[in-house]
C-alpha cells in the first residue's frame, strides 16, 4: 500500500532543532546534512513501509493515538500515525526522552 506522508509543524520543528543542534553546537555541518538527509530518507520510507511497525504500547506514545507507531532511526524515535492512505509523522525526538 502507498502512503501519503505528512510532518506535523512539531515534527518539522523538532527536525531543525537536531539540525541546528548537530551543525551549530558540535560545530559539524556536514553531519548535520547527513542526518538531515537520512531521516527525511526514513521518514519517505513510510510512503510504502508505515504499517510494517507495530502499534506502539509505550504512554508518551500512545498520546498520539490508539493507533501510534514508531520506527527508529540512529538513536531517535520517529512518531506516526495511520489514517487510511496518510501517515502524519508527529514527533521526532530522542528515543531516551520516551518513558516505556
């Protein structure tokens, strides 16, 4: 099945404070491409992968949803939810900030 993908504002905004955080306090901007680069590739992923992962039982989780998922990519957890042919990608934040 395709997906349509879509970023929340606060997933758009949590994207730029990696980025900014990656290019501006570890002083290392092609990284910062790089993550930029493969999480967008993740999140794309989701287009034709988004109902592969399983229905996430984590609280900080579920608050996005009955139906929330989550797909990992290099130590941060990509939030999202399935609503008949769209994914909206809600957070994306460091997998230690949810609590289990």
């Amino acid at each position: 099945m395709f997906y349509r993908v879509t970023l929340s504002k606060q997933a758009k905004f949590d994207i730029e404070k990696v980025y900014d955080y990656i290019e501006q306090m570890l002083f290392a901007p092609l990284a910062a491409e790089n993550f930029l680069r493969d999480i967008y590739h993740c999140i794309a992923n989701l287009e034709t992968h988004a109902s592969i992962y399983a229905i996430s039982m984590y609280q900080d989780v579920l608050r996005y949803g009955i139906n929330a998922r989550t797909v990992n990519y290099n130590g941060f957890t990509i939030i999202y939810t399935i609503h008949r042919r769209y994914v909206l990608v809600h957070r994306i934040i460091h997998g230690s900030l949810i609590k289990k």
